[in-house]
C-alpha cells in the first residue's frame, strides 16, 4: 500500500485506473441519482444499494482535485510512556481523480545522491504517498457481489447517524488488492460511511491496516480522514517500526467554484446622484501609499494560498485568534494601521510566520497547544515582527509572480526571516509577554517548549515549516528559549503536567469548504502516563452528523478572553482526537 522496498513497490498504472474509473460510471444504476430516501426491504438490498452507491461516489469525484496530507510517525517503545514517536515523514499534495488516484505533490523533491538514495532504499524503511490516497476508496475495480461476500453483523450508531455494520470478505479467487474488513453504512441512503480492515493479500507487509471515515457535507459522504497503523515487520535487512499514521482531505469545493458562485450571486448598487464630499481627502500619502502596497503584496500571498486550499476562510477560530492577538496589543499600547489579523494555516507542521500585517498560524500548531497562554507566545512573536517592521518582500505586490499551478505554491513561496530578525523579535515579544495579561502564566509555555525540545530530534518533519522559520532547530535553538528558564522540570511520566497536546486537539474541518470550527473540549483524567501523547498521532473517532454540524460551538468572548482556548485541570486533558 505505502511501502516502497526497490522491487516490492507497487506500482499502479494510471490508465488503468482511469478505464475503472469510466467502467464504475457505466455499473451506476439509472435511479442512483435520485435521492433514496426509503428504507431497504432487506439485506440484500441494502447491500445492492451500497455497491451502487459507492460507483456513483467515484464517479463524482472523478471532477474534484482535493488537497491530501499524510503525517506519519514512526515508534519506540518508552517503559512508561508506551510507544513513543522516533522518526517521522510527512505528505501533502493534490489529487487528481480524473486519471485515477494521482497525488501531485507540493513539495519540492529531496535532493539525494545517487549512492546516498541506494542506502536509503536498502536499509530503511520508505513510504509512498500514493498507497495512503488509496485507502480513501474501499475499491476502485471490482466492488461488487462477484467479488465479495457480505455478512450482517449488528446496527450501531457512529455519533448522530445509524448505521449497519456489515463484515466484508473477498471471495477466492477474486484477485489482488481487494478489501478485508468491515463497512459501516448509514441507514438512509445507505451510503458507506466507513470501512476498517486492509487490503489482501499482502505480500512483503506491503499494506497495512486503516480506518477510513467519510463526513457529509457539500451533499455527498466525502473520504475525509484515514488512520493508518502497522505493528512492524521484519524484510532482508530491514526491520521496520511500529508506525501511526494519520490522513486528511480537504478542498473538494475549490476556490474558484466558490468564486464563481459569489460572482453569480453578486448584486450591483446604483449610486443614488452625486456625492460631493469636499473635507474627503482625494489622494494617498506616500506613507499611505507604502503600507497600502505592502499590503497588497500580503493580500496576494494570503490569497493565492487560499486558491491552493492551504489557507482557511474566515471564521470563528480566526475569531478566537484576533481576540488573543487584540489582548497583546491593547495592554501593550500597540497602535498600527492597517489593523493585525490572524489566519490558519490548514496544515500539520508547527508553524506561524507573519506577512506584513497578517500572522498566519497552521492547524497543527493550534491543536497541539495546551492552552491559552501558550497560544499568546506564538502570536507575540510574530506581532514581535510587525512591530519591529519585518515586512515581506513587496515584489508580490506584483500578481504576474503568482502566477503557476496549485502544486507549486510551497516550492515558490518562501517567507523566511533572517536568524537576526528572529532574535530580535524573541526579545520583543518577551518585553509583550510581560506587559500582557499572560504575565503570571509564562512558566506554562516554558514548560511546553521543553517539551518540543525533548521531542524535536524525533518529530523532524512536525517542526519543519513549510513557508517560515523552524520554532526550533536543535533542542538548544528554540523561538522564545528564555522561557524555559522560567518554567518547571518537565515531568513526561507525571499525569499532572500537561506540556503538549496529541494532533487533532483542537480544530475540526469541513473537508467540502475547508471552514474550521473549534472542538468541543471536556477535561478527562488521565488513568497512566502513556495517555498524555505529546505531538503524536492518534486515531480518528468522529462524531458523524448528516450535512451539517449541528448546532455550533460558542463562539469566542468580547470581553478580552478567549475562553475556547482553555488550560487543562491537573491530571486532565481535552480529547485527542475530533
């Protein structure tokens, strides 16, 4: 499935998946476009209407271009803390469906000489981003009766949707690649909304085990979020490591459709007369006129990053950011125009870099934050950036430099500060950090920094960013290491001490609109050390609601807190998963 060993690596023929594809559109029956509403008289054809389901689906996607990302940790075994995270490797990358499951990745290829790539492929373990794509789809050639058997097991309920749980079984002779496992279908249209197993065979532990999960939104059951897991295997010289493994996809409502509803559904005011407003200043200072450019080469960056769906709209997590960000700059008597905003970025890796006057901040940042106050660090230091006028380069004030395909975003844009601004934007937001509200609970982020040096050497690709700086290097060479100065022994075999969160804590994402909400946190008492997963991956459970996410989270408070940001109780920990 992910596992590329030289000559074991499979290899799937992009044409041929393309004629599945068309031969899927032609087994889709002449109803299953209709809405099906009423219950099956049986067994059988709730089973009928699954299969057919599942070809219209992959004929639907055959037209979308969704984002993909695979965070992959691989895992030692700590007395204690059970198994721990020791290395890492990271994916993202566009899917084109009309060919097939083709991943047209944002990274720029590792640079490996020819000696250096033999060693690699003899002696470690390599992964293709193209296998976990795979496991989006239970399977794109020949699901249907005459390849697989159905066993009904039991009905249950996954969050708000009823389900029947069936046992899936490829029948001898079948061929290869064909799913084992078991499928969840909802009981209204009876679509699959998630299937658990692998694929056999499996020669070589080519494939591993995973849990697909499918959320409705944009009218459809979209492949959302995979979880991936292997207990290791030994291969020749290789000996592989247990290994998690967590996939999302997101983006199937692409920028431009949604410009081109908004253009649609755009209304034109008629100015009423004439308007001679005399005291109105005509023209722009130079001044005005310099910021307005910098901010124009921003707004194009922020934009184009968006049109690639890396960036997410504007909603309440944008919301909850601001209201952090306004705390710093009220109690420190920061007074800039244009007004500072915080964006997310909708990726793993632990990042923030500012532009201009917008500070973008990725997803798996948030999520791994413990709380509040730790969240205020990394918005100072960029404010940090603006405040000491670290401005980004204005040659994108120019569009015609924004100008290429979707993939090549990351490889063109790089928004790195020198190792000079960045030291002077730790000692800024340090002197922000005292004169803030957040004054009394620096040794909190201290203690979160410790962590991310103990554990930066293992999560390698967690910490590499992807537009801006690293937040730390080695784990001598941190963003706001005076902090840990301040902060208590870090204690990772005491459940009291919660430095780091697992990924997934914190956001919840619409895979058709890429809107993020903020998960719903309760505490919960950790029973042993081995549940406190600082950075790591951990499996998807998700709360299933048809077509919308039921009623919404509070949104964040006006009174100059951000309460959906809380610190854990001692011993207590929000979920690790949405």
């Amino acid at each position: 499935m992910f596992l590329d060993n030289n000559a074991n690596a499979r290899i799937i023929s992009l044409s041929k998946l393309a004629a599945i594809f068309l031969a899927s559109a032609v087994l889709v029956l002449a109803q299953a476009g209709q809405e099906q509403s009423s219950p099956a008289r049986n067994f059988d054809e709730a089973i009928d209407r699954a299969i057919s389901n599942e070809h219209l689906l992959m004929k639907r996607l055959t037209d979308k271009e969704p984002v993909i990302e695979t965070y992959i940790q691989e895992l030692k075994n700590d007395g204690d803390l059970g198994l721990v995270p020791k290395n890492d490797f990271y994916f993202i990358g566009q899917l084109n469906m009309k060919n097939g499951i083709v991943d047209r990745t944002f990274l720029p290829k590792a640079k490996l000489s020819a000696f250096t790539h033999l060693l690699v492929g003899m002696f470690t373990t390599q992964y293709n981003a193209s296998g976990f794509a795979d496991e989006m789809l239970l399977d794109v050639a020949s699901f249907d009766r005459s390849h697989y058997s159905f066993e009904y097991v039991r009905r249950e309920f996954l969050g708000d949707v009823r389900c029947l749980v069936v046992d899936v079984m490829p029948k001898a002779g079948s061929g290869k690649h064909r799913f084992e496992g078991r499928i969840w279908l909802e009981d209204h249209d009876y679509n699959i909304v998630r299937f658990n197993g692998t694929y056999r065979p499996a020669p070589a532990h080519e494939f591993a085990h995973f849990d697909s999960w499918r959320t409705n939104t944009g009218a459809l059951w979209l492949p959302s979020f995979i979880y991936a897991q292997d207990e290791g295997y030994k291969f020749g010289p290789v000996k592989s490591s247990p290994m998690r493994a967590q996939t999302r996809l997101w983006d199937y409502e692409r920028a431009r459709e949604r410009a081109d509803q908004a253009f649609t559904n755009m209304s034109v005011d008629v100015p009423q007369g004439v308007k001679d407003d005399s005291t109105a200043a005509a023209e722009n200072l130079p001044v005005e006129e310099y910021r307005l450019w910098e901010e124009q080469a921003s707004g194009n960056i922020i934009d184009r990053l968006q049109r690639a769906g890396l960036v997410s709209p504007v909603g309440e997590v944008d919301q909850v950011l601001d209201t952090v960000l306004n705390n710093l700059i009220v109690t420190n008597k920061v007074s800039l125009d244009p007004q500072i905003h915080a964006r997310v970025l909708l990726t793993t890796p632990m990042e923030s870099v500012a532009l201009n006057h917008t500070i973008l901040i990725s997803r798996g940042l948030i999520d791994v934050l413990p709380d509040e106050n730790c969240l205020a660090a990394v918005l100072a230091h960029e404010l940090a950036h603006i405040v000491l006028g670290h401005s980004t380069y204005t040659k994108y004030a120019f569009a015609d430099r924004l100008l290429f395909d979707d993939p090549e975003v990351l490889k063109r844009l790089k928004i790195a500060r020198t190792k000079e601004e960045e030291e002077a934007a730790d000692v800024k937001a340090m002197e922000l950090l005292k004169n803030s509200p957040y004054s009394s609970s620096l040794p909190r982020v201290g203690l979160f920094l410790r962590m991310l040096s103990a554990r930066s050497e293992d999560v390698p690709h967690l910490i590499k960013p992807l537009l801006g700086n690293r937040m730390a290097d080695t784990k001598k060479d941190l963003r706001l290491s005076g902090l840990m100065d301040m902060s208590p022994e870090l204690k990772l075999r005491d459940t009291s001490q919660i430095s780091a969160l697992p990924l997934g804590s914190r956001i919840k994402m619409d895979p058709w609109s890429d809107q993020l909400k903020l998960i719903k946190t309760q505490s919960i008492v950790l029973s042993n050390a081995k549940e406190k997963l600082p950075f790591q991956v951990t499996p998807f459970m998700i709360h299933l609601t048809r077509e919308d996410w039921g009623a919404a989270p509070a949104g964040p408070q006006t009174d100059g807190t951000a309460a959906a940001i809380t610190t854990p109780a001692p011993g207590a920990a929000p979920p690790a998963h949405p």
